[in-house]
C-alpha cells in the first residue's frame, strides 16, 4: 500500500441551493489539511479527492450517505427545561453539549415551549447534498508521526 498523503486543500462548500455555507477562501483562514484514510474529512470528498496533486481543481457533490448521513429523527426529541437548569435565555439556534452514554454530543435547539426544550443531535449539514469547489494546494507524505497520531501536524 502506498504511503498515505497530508493533502492541502481550499475549498469553498455551498448547498443545493447555491448558499455559501464555509469556506477557506475567506481572508485570514488557511488551507484545510488533512490525512489521507484517518476519516479527517467526509468520505466521498476525501474519495474525490484520491490520487489528486498540487494544481488540481475538482467540483464535487456529496450526497448525504458520503457526506454527514441522514436525517434521524430519533435524534430530535423533547427533553424538561429543567435540563437547561441555569441558562436564563434559551432560543432555537443555540447550541449545547450534552452528556451522553457514548460521551459529549453537540445538540441545538429547535423548539422551545414552556415545558420542554426540543433539540436535535444530527449533524447541521445532515441530510443535505454537499457542493465542493476544491483546488489542491499541496500533496506530500505523511511523516511516521502524523500516520501514528491519525493527524496532521
């Protein structure tokens, strides 16, 4: 097998509607660089992106399987506003970290009546497609250290 790759990208992520939603370009944001086979990104992206070089342009859809997976309902669940003890203001949008059995879990909130506090555990970008403009800034070998931590460094 081929030594893995620190590949160096920016990018710019839009939805299906043509919404920017992040972006490297965007002044004082470097190059996103990731390990090649350590899940640093989504799947079909990193698939896209195999095999690729410095120079290299590509424009990629992800679906939802590739990308953040879909949409579970069983994650968007009222929980008692007495599990915001201590938050004064709480609003749709914020988001929150929640205990659970498998560790921390990032929730936000949806919906907010007088008793319960609806909130939702997928991903934001669940469910939806995912468009990348991609330009490949830099392909290089990973070091021993960055293979053994999963990361780069």
């Amino acid at each position: 097998m081929a030594q893995p790759r620190v590949v160096t990208i920016h990018y710019t992520l839009t939805n299906d509607q043509g919404e920017q939603l992040d972006s490297s370009r965007v002044e004082g944001r470097e190059p996103l660089a990731y390990l090649e086979g350590a899940q640093n990104i989504i799947g079909g992206l990193e698939s896209a992106l195999n095999e690729k070089n410095a120079g290299d342009q590509v424009k990629v859809s992800v679906d939802p399987a590739e990308g953040y997976g879909e949409v579970n309902e069983e994650l968007i669940q009222p929980v008692p506003r007495s599990a915001f003890e201590g938050v004064d203001a709480i609003e749709p949008g914020m988001q929150f970290q929640a205990q659970t059995p498998g560790g921390p879990q990032v929730v936000r909130v949806v919906e907010v009546s007088d008793e319960t506090v609806t909130i939702d555990a997928n991903h934001p970008l669940a469910g939806q497609t995912l468009h990348f403009d991609v330009e490949v800034v830099e392909a290089r070998e990973a070091t021993d250290e960055e293979q053994e931590h999963g990361h780069v460094h």
